[in-house]
C-alpha cells in the first residue's frame, strides 16, 4: 500500500540529518495520498541509518495505524490535526533543530527580518500559546496539533503563506505541498532563526522588513505573477 508514498517519504526522512535538522531520532516527516485520505510517516525512535522505506507506517486521517511492523512517530496525533485543519498541505515536519528551539523556548516569533526569510514566509514565523497542564496529561500530541490551528486561526494566519510554526518549549513544525517541500521549508526556518538570533544579538530595534520588500521577494517566488526560476512561465520577463 502507497509503497511510491513510502519511498518519498523515507527520502524525505533521510534528508534531515543530512540537513543537520535533527539529532539522534529527535524528527519525524509524513506525507499524505489525499485522494486514500491516508498519510505515511516515520516509525517512532527508529534511528536514521537503520530506516528503510519498508518501515514507513500508514494512518489514516482519524489516528489509526492502517499498515506498518512499528509503531508511527508519537507525534502522530499532532500530524493528524494538522492534516485535517490544513487540507492543502502534503507532508509535515517536526524537529528539534537547535535555533527554532531557541525563540520555541523564548516563546517569541522567528521574525521576519530579512529577504531571506521573506523568500519562503510571508511574515513572521508564530510561536504558539504554552499548552496547559490539562492538555499536556490528556491528549499531550493532540493538544499540540490543536494548539497550532489556533494559533493560525486567532492571528488571521494563512497556513501556505507562512508554512511553519513553534510550538513554545517545544519546538518547529513545518509543512508543503510534498514532504520534500516541507523539509525545505524546515531547513529554512532554522537557517533564518539562526540568523535573526545573531542580528538580535546586535540591535533591540525592530528591523522587521518593510510590507513592499517583504511582497516583493514572496511574490517573486509565489503567486500567479510569480517570476523566479526556471519552471516559471513568467521567468522569461525577468532574465
């Protein structure tokens, strides 16, 4: 069942130690078949080097483990939120890559500060609400899916604008339309983290990005008048 899911999915696995995003098992990417209503991901504390396409789990959109020898990720249940709240994403990730964890643990937004980050996220990076004690003994991982959605829901968020979020003393998610995107979008993340850390370290003025650089580097990449790269019909506009 879904065995091209399982390869990409297991490829896009094998790119976070490669994209130093993750240490020892602390990750874990899936990606979703829309039209099953099933999602793959990885098997729970399976270190990276001993991982084959084979022991990606399938799970269906209400939790349940459809097929898989192991068990799925514990962060299954937040991935399960996530798919039902966000139905355009294809594949998410979760690490703990050490900067995203930093402003996680500061509670506080990765801010948007630059083109860098304005390339792949149309405003700054959310921080979540720290989970109550209730919700961390009851439905820890659900909770933490829940906790997201509301944080995009009550900020007027667009989930596709900014695919990314810290979950406070936790630490990243983000998501794309492919799990290959959303392991981009990771390793993004922590390379502007890393940097509005270092230029936060040099000023406590607000450097955030003006609206018009911010707009004009996000659409450049995204939207219809979109003009970067080489698979863009407008790129020929823009030599």
């Amino acid at each position: 069942m879904l065995e091209a899911l399982k390869q990409e999915v297991y490829e896009a696995n094998m790119q976070l130690p490669k994209l130093d995003l993750v240490t020892f098992t602390w990750g874990n990417v899936s990606g979703i078949d829309r039209e099953k209503g099933l999602f793959v991901i990885k098997p729970s504390g399976v270190e990276y080097d001993k991982l084959t396409p084979d022991d990606m789990v399938v799970v269906n959109l209400k939790g349940e483990v459809v097929e898989g020898k192991l068990n799925p990720s514990s962060d299954t249940p937040t991935h399960t939120v996530l798919y039902n709240a966000f139905p355009d994403i294809g594949g998410i990730v979760h690490t703990h890559s050490p900067w995203a964890v930093s402003f996680a643990s500061a509670q506080m937004d990765i801010p948007a500060l630059n083109t860098t980050a304005a390339d792949t996220f149309y405003g700054d990076i959310p921080v979540s609400e720290a989970l109550t004690k209730e919700q961390i003994e009851t439905a820890y991982e659900e909770e933490t899916g829940e906790a997201i959605v509301k944080t995009f829901k009550d900020r007027g968020i667009d989930p596709e604008a900014v695919p990314a979020v810290l979950v406070a003393q936790h630490g990243p998610f983000a998501w794309g339309a492919t799990p290959a995107k959303a392991v981009y979008n990771a390793k993004v993340m922590e390379v502007v983290a890393e940097m509005d850390y270092h230029a936060m370290t040099l000023t406590t003025r607000d450097s955030h990005v003006p609206q018009y650089l911010l707009d004009k580097h996000y659409y450049r990449k995204h939207g219809k008048n979109a003009y970067y790269g080489q698979d863009n019909p407008k790129s020929a506009d823009h030599k």
